[in-house]
C-alpha cells in the first residue's frame, strides 16, 4: 500500500495511491486514523475504496504524506560520521560512544516540507541536503510503545518515506561547539515523501540480518552526487525504534530517520574526504532529487533565504547571587 496526502482544487486530500490515482479514505478518515488502526486496519479501508474512481495523480500536489508529532533522526551511517568529522575535526575519526547505541536528536516536525516543495533556507555559506529513509510509526494492539524490544519495534513499523534533512553546516558548526544541538543549522527545513510505502511491502528487501537493503541515490541539478545501500547502517529500523522507546514512547505517526546515507549522502560528508568545498554548497535554484528504490523519489528547488532578525551576544554579567 502506498498513503499519502494531497491537495486538489484548494482541497486538501487523504487516502491511498492506486496505480496512476489518489482515492481518498472511506468516511472522510485521515492519514493520523489510519496509522491508529495499523497496517492490518488500512487494509481493510483499502478494501473498501481499490475499485473507485479517484482522482489522476497527475491532477494532484502531494503534500508531506504525514503530519509527525514528533520526528527522531538518527546518525546510523558509519561512513557518513567518518566524512563529516574530516570535515569538521580535520581528521576522519568515529568515537567509541557511536558504536555503543544508535543516537538520534529531535527535530522539527512544524516545518515538515511536501516532497516536491521548494526550501527556503535561513542566511548560510554552506546549505546541504541529507540523503535518508524514515520509517513512520503506526499503532498496534495492546501496546503502549515503551521499552520495545527489537521485535516488537518491528511490529511497529507502519511504513517507510524517504527523507531530506536540510542541513547550514556553519550555523551547525556553531551550535554543535557548545555540545547541545543542532538546532537551527537543521529545524528550518525536513522533506518528506512522496508517500509511505507500507512495511509489508519492502519486506523482500530485507537481507538476511533483518536490514533494508534498498538502493538510494541524490542529484544535484541532475547529477549524481551519491548513492548507497541503506543496509548499510550500523543498526537495522527495529532498533532504532527499540531504542527510541526506552524509558519513553513512540506513538503513531512518529518519524524517525535512518541518518544520512554514506558514499556522499550529504555534502559535509564529500567536504570532508575532500579537505574542501568540493563539490560547493547549494545556492539558490539548485535541485535536488532523492531517489529510493521501492519508494520513490521527492525533488527541492532551493529558494532565496530569508534573513532572521538580529539578536545580540550573550551579555557578560556579574553572577551576583543576591539582589
């Protein structure tokens, strides 16, 4: 099954993706009703709707194909960490601590960008793209969603959507000095879509290990950039979701990303092997286009960015401790 959200004559559409047509849910349900009821009970709305007419795909904007209350996104790529510290550190180095657990931080889920939207990104010499494959979460009986073992976070897994995480590495390189972050290097922009493929559906491209061995490719204005096998991560989806549930919860509709692919997932990756900007950073009306096998692909023009009012530096003060 493919899910996804549109809009159509000022009309915002939710519902599947038949063959070359969009046909809305039954009874006006949503895509937030449908993870609720699990891979099982969108089945069952599909049964319900396969024969109808719908609407042609080609008549319709595909919007972000879920509305996440929350999204994780991970650093599960050996060799992107590997590119980006050459770049950040001057030399290629993966700490002791990454192979120790999967970590992720949260983003942004209010700017949630549609697959085809353009990106207006904040004032940055060195705007980049992240190449990654998210699984969104999906409801299922009696579970709660915490402390997941690995095989229950699989059950959990509702679908897959490819994933962009935009990235200003130099207001990154700031933040990430004063050991907290990133914040807004990353939250001005996340590309989701085109839609989520149901988990059932890439199960015959899990590996032996229990790894998505789907193949995923970036362009930059039609140019291959870079490409791997998202099987390459340290861990495989369940995991990621086992860990994100300890001591927590993950709830229908969350995304959690793989982290950037390797083999030049990013640019900050290539900057880095390369000891320069090569290849340069975006700038506007660059395209880039993620492609993702047995998902699809989403494509961003990169628009004008927009300056943010000024704040000022941190004041020194006296640290009196009585006034």
């Amino acid at each position: 099954m493919r899910i996804a959200r549109w809009t159509h004559e000022e009309t915002v559409g939710e519902g599947f993706v038949v063959d070359d047509r969009v046909v809305p849910f039954p009874d006006g349900l949503t895509v937030a009703d449908a993870l609720a009821r699990g891979i099982d009970g969108a089945a069952a709305l599909l049964s319900r709707v396969a024969d109808a007419a719908g609407i042609p795909l080609a008549d319709v904007d595909l919007l972000a194909p879920v509305v996440p209350p929350s999204v994780r996104d991970f650093v599960a790529f050996e060799e992107h960490v590997e590119g980006v510290s050459a770049g950040v550190e001057g030399k290629s180095d993966v700490p002791p601590e990454w192979y120790q657990a999967p970590t992720f931080y949260f983003t942004n889920p209010h700017t949630i960008l549609a697959p085809f939207q353009e990106v207006t990104p904040p004032v940055t010499e060195r705007l980049d793209f992240e190449l990654e494959v998210a699984v969104v979460i999906g409801a299922v009986p009696g579970s709660t969603g915490s402390n997941l073992t690995p095989d229950a976070a699989a059950e959990h897994i509702f679908g897959y959507t490819i994933m962009n995480d935009w990235s200003a590495r130099d207001l990154q390189a700031r933040e990430m000095k004063v050991r907290l972050g990133p914040c807004k290097g990353k939250d001005f922009g996340t590309t989701l879509g085109p839609w989520i493929v149901t988990a059932d559906e890439l199960v015959p491209y899990l590996d032996a290990e229990g790894f998505l061995a789907v193949h995923a490719e970036v362009y930059v204005n039609d140019a291959l950039v870079g490409e791997d096998l998202v099987s390459n991560a340290g861990w495989p989806f369940p995991e990621f979701v086992a860990y994100a549930s300890r001591n927590s919860r993950v709830v229908p509709g969350d995304v959690l990303g793989s982290g950037t692919v390797g083999n030049g997932g990013c640019l900050g990756e290539l900057w880095g092997r390369n000891q320069g900007l090569i290849p340069p950073p975006l700038q506007t009306g660059d395209e880039v286009r993620m492609v993702v096998e047995g998902i699809g692909e989403i494509r961003a023009r990169v628009g004008a960015p927009v300056p943010a009012p000024v704040l000022p530096p941190a004041r020194p003060r006296s640290r009196a401790r009585r006034r």
